[in-house]
C-alpha cells in the first residue's frame, strides 16, 4: 500500500494526538463546561452561569489560598534555582571524569527511588519536637527547649518541596549547562572575567533555557500541589487543589471546576510569564 | 618603540598525575617573534602553550614575560591573550559584544568600549558583520573575530592553539598568510601551536620541534628544515632520507660508513671523533638526490660511494618535481624529488631498479634519537 508523502507526518503525530484528546483535551473541555453549570443540593444541573465564578472570587478563602501558593512558589523557586545551579555547575565544571559525573547524577536522583509519600512522611521524625534535629541541637546544648517551628510550619512545607522539587531544576540547568564548551569559560577568563564575572556574564546567558524550563516545572509543581502542603503544615496551610477536593468531596463539582479553571489560567499565566523572558523556542532551534 | 614580549621559560615542568607532560623544558622566545611549536598531538606542545597563558599551573619551573615571572598570576594580568582551537567566541553575543567582551570585563564604558571594537572589527575587515552572532559567521570569519577579541587588550603575547585546524584548505592558507601579515603588524610575540610541518616552516621565525614534553630543537625554520639536528626532527619535518652506518674509517674529516645492505656513505664528523664500529646517522634531502636506471640490476655495484640501490613502486607528479618512491632491498623506503624537467627527459617507472646517489656535501650528519610516536604519518611528503 502507497501512503501519499503529505499524510506521513499525520499518521505519526496521530497515536499522541489521539491520547492527548481522550485524556487531556475532552476533560478539559468538560471541566470547562461545567464550571458554568448549577448544581442543588447534591445534584449537577447543566446550565450557563458565572454562579460559580462570582463564588470563588467573592470568597477571601480563595485570596488566601492562591497568596500562600505565591508565596511558597516564589520561595521554592528561589530555593531550588540556587541550589539547582550550583550543584549543576559542579557537575558540569568541576567533575572531570565522565564516570564521576554519572555518578553524582545518580545519587541525585537517589530520593525519587522512594514515593512522594514516603519522601515527605520521613521528614516527620527528622523535624518533628522529639526529632532528629532538635534532639542533636538539644545535645550540643544550643538550644534549651524544641525549636516548633521545625514541623508543620511554613518551613517544613518549604524543606518538603525544595526535596521534592529540585531535581527537576538540577537536570534541567545541567541539561542547558553541558552544551557549554568549557573553552568559552575559558575564554572569559583570558578576557579578564572575574570568577562572578563568568556566571553572570557568561554561564548564566547561556542557560537561560534551562533556567525557565526548570522553572515552569517547579512553579506548577507548587501551584498544581495537592498534599505536601496539607500533610507538612499539619492542615495549618491548604492549597488551592485541597479546596477543589473539598467541594468535591461535597459533590459541588460545578464549583470545583470553577475553581480548577481559574487555577489552570494562573499557572497558564505563569508559564507565559516565564516564556515571555526567555524565549525557549529561539534557544532550543539553535 | 622598544619590542616587548619576550618569554621565557625556565626548567618548566607539568606532571598530570603520573604523567609527565612537560620535563623540564627551558626556551626563550625574542619580543616580536613568531615562534611556532611544533610536534605530534600529545606531544605536550598544547600544555606549554596554555602554561605561559595561565590556564594550567607548572607543577615547577618558571614562566617569565619580559623578566618578570608570572607564575600564579591570572591569564589577563599576564599580557598575553589566547585565541582558542575553537575560538570559544560566546554564542549569546553579537560579534562586536564578542569583541568589547574584554573591555567590558575591565569596567569600560559602554560608548568607548564600542568604538574600539568597532576600530578592532575594521582591522580585521568584519565591521560588517557587528551586529551577527557567530553561529550566522563561517570558520573563516569566526577566526578574525577570535583574532580581534585576543587583540583588542593590547597583548605583549598572542597565544594560538592550533589556529588553522578547523578551516579547509584553501582558506587555511589564506588564514596563515594573514596571521604573518597581522604579526608583522601588531610587532607582538605570537606563539602558534600546530602539527602540521608546512605551517609552522611558513610562517614561524622560530620553529620548536616538541616531542615527549621535551623540545628537540628550536631554531630558524629554514635550519629546522635544512640541518635537523636528529633522526626525530629529521623524520619529523619530513623532506628528508635519514640513514645509518658502521664507521668504518675516518678520513679528512669524513666518517666513511657501510650498512647493512652493503652501501657505503660518507658523512662530517664535525667536532667529534668517531671510532670504529659505532653506528652513525645522517640526512640527505630528498630534492639533493640524483637518480638513473639500472640496466642490468645484477651487474656488481661499481662501488660508488654516498648512493643506494632500490625498486621504484611508485612515482607521483607535483608540479613543479616528481616523488620518486624507492624501496630498498630490505624493505625501507627512500625518497627522490626530481625536477619534472630532469624527470621527464630521463623518466623511470614503477618496478624500474634505480641508482640513486647524491654529493659528499649533501650529506647532513644527526643524533640519533627517536620517538614513539608514529613519525611516518607527519613529514611533508616533498
């Protein structure tokens, strides 16, 4: 059988396309449609209204939530940018051998050999007021009573994302940082560049692409986080998805579809944000 | 205006664990010389190079630039600049950023930093590539903007790290002439780093033969290639048939040799008194050869002294002579360039058995020292 050249690129695009629609475009599509919808008592009735938008607008509950999402993403970001910098320049730059390399980009990757879950729930005892850190801290004497700041506060939630979530800027960053000819840092330093000079002139422009891939992931990893907050805040903090599984849990799914629009557009926005920067296509072609 | 630049090195030393790159090496380079080091790759030749830039630390010795030691100083403080085997030019700066980098760097204003790169860009004809980034920029013109960001600091010293490898041939040649050309013009010290024997004899007032992280010799190119000092530099450089000998006897000053196939050699012994027994070395260039053909290979070699007997397997016109390629009966080969006119009045054919012999004075004598390296692949084939 003779395929026409013109159709080839469909007939390869189609098993992905396919899966994308089934899973990703018809929900989406559905959760658009009945976050317009009515719902009485336990009951979704199809409809066309902004009820549930007015809702979570009118509501400070939503205001709260997104601001301590904004929060806790500006700081991960931060966080994880730093340290998935340096660690990346490390490997990249200081270790020479290949086989090394390899190697600490496995022990890297080292804590996503257990679930989430269990990654998260292992912090419990390490932060906890009978914990490991307060106990050493206790030991050596430099402190008098257990610090309470350590567990269900803004920091463990915060320790629990960085743990979760650097990775994700460590292999973006060393992706974008190992196309680097080391002889350009050299170059640099011929010039003259001083050691701050080269990251900032140099190294930094360079992995632009990393830097903003890596940063969409963790942005709405944070934004999209349905549990780590609930569990690591000891239910002090929510998280925008928490509040859409209560309405579900209350059978209010036009209102939860609301909601999951709204948050979908912000972290849409976010991204953009993020691509408007830098543009990714334009690094990614050459 | 006084020259300045003049490097040089003293008992200079690199060990890469238990590698040992560069053993003990001490040289001097004159302000306003274009020095080419020259040797195989691994060679070290690369590692001496970035020592004087300052990128790698000698594990001992000294780097001095203009008498002053300069060890442990950063590559900018040093005077010199280096131009990379890749050039390195930053892939997110236009060519005239690419060029001000160094200046910026230092701290100068952006309006005085953008007109000498401008002027710099002029003097490398690629004011009109300013505004492009270098991967819109072909080898050729991603080379002069390398050149003219090393430049524009003002060096005592360019540093090139094979500059030529990446380009093709034709404009390899260009790329060299234009080097001499800015060399001449800038009257600062360049030191090249090649293994390509023809670059270095072309462009270089001194040439320094490297092999093993020693240097073999350093000298005018036209001696480096003239008068090898050893059977290395001799292979090496290419151009040349390097032979040996038993001394048999010593007359006026001529050692008189016999080998192994039965041949006869003379050679000046020089200053030194060679005794009976000992194995000697020597060079004849290949254009020094005189060649006829044997009529009847069997009859007895009427004893003539300085020439050998072989079987030619193959000849290759160049142009202006012709490669003649003879094997000797124990397998060795010996080159014959003859002038296309001599050649073709007088022509020989693959399989011809061949005389050739060459004059007492031709006779070059070497030491003898040889390289692990494969020398059979360098040589210029002329």
């Amino acid at each position: 059988m003779k395929v026409p050249s013109s159709v080839v690129p469909y007939i390869q695009v189609a098993p992905l396309a396919l899966v994308l629609l089934v899973f990703f475009g018809i929900p989406l599509v559905t959760v658009v449609v009945v976050s317009f919808f009515d719902y009485v008592n336990f009951q979704t009735v199809p409809a066309f209204m902004f009820y549930n938008y007015e809702e979570v607008f009118s509501s400070g509950l939503t205001v709260t939530l997104y601001l301590t999402m904004l929060k806790y993403s500006v700081i991960v970001w931060l966080i994880t940018l730093i340290v998935g910098f340096t660690v990346s320049y490390f490997l990249v730059f200081h270790v020479r051998s290949l086989l090394w390399k390899i190697f600490f980009f496995l022990v890297c990757t080292v804590p996503f050999w257990t679930s989430n879950i269990i990654r998260m729930i292992s912090w419990i005892p390490v932060l906890g007021r009978n914990g490991l850190v307060n106990q050493t801290l206790m030991g050596l004497g430099l402190i008098d009573e257990p610090l309470d700041f350590l567990l269900f506060s803004d920091f463990s939630v915060i320790v629990a994302y960085v743990h979760l979530f650097t990775l994700f800027m460590v292999v973006t960053l060393f992706n974008s940082m190992a196309r680097i000819d080391p002889a350009i840092l050299e170059a640099a330093v011929d010039a003259g560049a001083s050691r701050w000079q080269v990251i900032t002139q140099v190294v930094i422009p360079l992995t632009k692409t990393g830097i903003a891939l890596g940063s969409i992931f963790v942005v709405t990893l944070v934004m999209g986080d349905f549990f780590v907050v609930k569990i690591m805040s000891g239910g002090q903090s929510s998280s925008a998805v928490y509040a859409m599984w209560n309405e579900i849990a209350m059978l209010q799914y036009p209102s939860a579809a609301a909601s999951a629009v709204i948050l979908l557009l912000v972290v849409v926005l976010m991204a953009a944000a993020i691509l408007r920067v830098v543009d990714v296509r334009k690094e990614l072609s050459g | 205006m006084a020259q300045t630049g003049g490097i040089e090195l003293a008992n200079l030393t690199k060990r890469f664990g238990d590698t040992l790159a560069i053993d003990s090496v001490s040289m001097t380079v004159p302000p306003g010389t274009y020095c080419c080091l020259l040797g195989p790759s691994g060679c070290g030749k690369t590692t001496l190079l970035r020592m004087i830039a300052g990128h790698d630390e000698p594990t001992a010795g000294d780097v001095r630039i203009d008498g002053q030691s300069v060890l442990g100083l950063p590559p900018a403080e040093r005077g010199t600049a280096m131009m990379f085997q890749s050039y390195a030019l930053f892939p997110h700066l236009t060519c005239l950023d690419n060029v001000a980098f160094n200046l910026k760097v230092r701290g100068v204003a952006k309006a005085a930093r953008r007109k000498q790169a401008h002027e710099m860009l002029d003097r490398v004809q690629m004011d009109g590539f300013a505004d492009r980034v270098p991967a819109e920029l072909s080898g050729g013109q991603q080379q002069r903007i390398a050149l003219a960001r090393s430049l524009i600091t003002n060096p005592k010293v360019l540093l090139l790290d094979e500059p030529l490898s990446a380009l093709d041939e034709f404009l390899r040649l260009q790329m060299r002439g234009n080097l001499r050309q800015m060399q001449n013009e800038f009257g600062i010290t360049f030191v090249h780093v090649t293994h390509t024997q023809m670059e270095a004899i072309a462009v270089a007032d001194l040439v320094v033969v490297m092999d093993h992280g020693q240097i073999d010799q350093a000298d005018r190119a036209r001696a480096v290639y003239d008068t090898p000092r050893t059977t290395y530099v001799a292979r090496f450089i290419g151009g040349q048939n390097v032979l040996s000998g038993k001394v048999v006897a010593v007359e006026n000053g001529a050692a008189i040799l016999d080998d192994a196939r039965g041949n006869r050699f003379t050679v000046p012994t020089g200053d030194t008194a060679p005794g009976t027994g000992e194995t000697r070395y020597l060079s004849i260039r290949r254009d020094r050869i005189e060649m006829e053909k044997l009529a009847d290979p069997s009859a007895a070699r009427d004893g003539t002294v300085n020439s050998v007997v072989g079987k030619v397997w193959m000849t290759e016109y160049q142009g202006t002579w012709v490669k003649v390629n003879i094997t000797l009966p124990d397998g060795e080969e010996f080159v014959a360039n003859i002038d296309d006119g001599r050649f073709f009045a007088n022509p020989v054919h693959e399989g011809d058995m061949v005389l050739a012999r060459w004059p007492a004075e031709s006779v070059h004598p070497l030491e003898h020292r040889e390289s692990s390296f494969d020398t059979s692949r360098g040589g210029m084939h002329t």
